[in-house]
C-alpha cells in the first residue's frame, strides 16, 4: 500500500514537474507562453515576431530554442518521474505478491 501510495503522488507530480525540474535559466523562444504573456500587446508582439521571422536563420533559431526547451525541460522531467512512478507500482505489486505467497 506504501508504493501505491508513492507511485501516484510521483505520478501526479509527473503531471505538473516541480519548478527547479523544468526551469533552468534556459532562453525563451517567441513561441513560449509565458514569453507571449510578457508583451504588453498584440502589436508588440507582432513586432518582435516579424522581427525574428526577417531572416530564415532567425526563424529557425526561435524554432530550435522552442523545441529544445520542450524536449528538455518540459517532457524529460515528466518520462522521468512516469519512470519512477511505474517502477514503484510493480515494486509494490511484486513485494505484495511475495509476502501473499509467503503468508499461504
């Protein structure tokens, strides 16, 4: 019950990582939400994307920047706390298993 327990608390922290997972200082590209939320309009906005889309080299810099942060900081974390979710459930499956075998 102890494991059951620990795999769905790590499994709900896999659902939203702690803050020092994910961030790390890393730059933000255009595309990041929370780099989005930071403009104070629209047109602002605009700008600073037909400012970073004037050259195929600037676009694809954003573009890299983006899906390196997701790949890294985003999706990392959570396939590693799945990981240790899963392997605590069949831990706490198997030593259930053993002490029903040993108890009969």
């Amino acid at each position: 019950m102890i494991f059951a327990g620990a795999s769905a608390l790590v499994g709900l922290l896999a659902v939203h990582p702690p803050r020092f997972m994910r961030k790390r200082g890393q730059p933000e590209s255009l595309l990041y939400k929370k780099k989005i939320e930071s403009f104070s309009s629209p047109a602002e906005y605009e700008k600073a994307v037909l400012l970073a889309m004037k050259t195929p080299a600037k676009t694809r810099e954003q573009y890299a920047i983006e899906i390196y942060n997701l790949c890294k900081y985003y999706y990392s974390p959570k396939r590693k706390l799945f990981h240790v979710s899963r392997k605590l459930l069949f831990v706490g499956i198997a030593l259930s298993l053993v002490t029903f075998l040993i108890g009969v």
